[in-house]
C-alpha cells in the first residue's frame, strides 16, 4: 500500500508543483493560453491557487517522508479533492465541459492518495 501511496503522491506532487509554479511565477499573458479562466479571476487569486497547489504537494511528500505530522499527507490529499472540485465548477460555470475531464482525473488520483495515506495514520 505505501508503494502505490508513493506512485500516485508522486505522481500528483509533480503534477501540482509544476502547476502552482507556473501560477506563481508567469504573468497573466504567459498564463492565459494554457488557463482561458485566468482573465475571469483575480491575479492575487490565481497566485493564491499557486501557493497551494506548491503547499499541497509538499504536503504529499514531506511528512510521510520524514514520519513528522503524516496526517497532513491526507489533508493535502483531501485539499486537491476540494480544489478539483472547485475548479471544476469554475469550468461548468463558463461553459468549458471539455476541461472538466483533468479535473475528474485529478479528484480521482486525489481521492486515492487520500484513501492510501491513511497508513500512516
């Protein structure tokens, strides 16, 4: 079971890392080809969403890693659920069905690591 936690927190860790990066380093105009919704959101917001996604994937790694506080892999893991699930809102609410697909994916993987990160508990 902690080798399919690693698997799939890895997997979600690099994926959020490279996303909230991106949110928090690039500008508006650098952001909008990849995210349509960048224009209908705050920039303060959109770095806001960057500074958890980062926060979120340390979270998956670092305390299973060092055995401090694991309890917080599964509270990153349930943070991505309720982002995912915003975000896909965000995306029904513009019309845009097509980008919902990632999102689902990633409620999935999250709603894994979840459930997985409960052996260290």
């Amino acid at each position: 079971m902690k080798i399919a936690y690693w698997i799939v927190a890895g997997l979600l860790a690099a994926f959020y890392l490279f996303a909230g990066a991106q949110k928090l380093v690039s500008s508006k105009e650098k952001l909008r080809p990849m995210m349509g919704w960048i224009d209908t959101v705050p920039m303060w917001a959109v770095r806001l969403i960057g500074v958890i996604e980062v926060a979120g994937a340390v979270g998956l790694i670092l305390p299973p890693l060092t055995g401090i506080a694991p309890v917080l892999a599964l509270v990153a893991a349930i943070g991505f659920v309720v982002l995912q699930i915003l975000a896909g809102a965000l995306h029904l609410s513009r019309r845009e069905v097509k980008e919902t697909g990632l999102n689902a994916g990633l409620i999935v993987l999250a709603g894994i690591a979840a459930w997985l990160a409960t052996v260290w508990l």
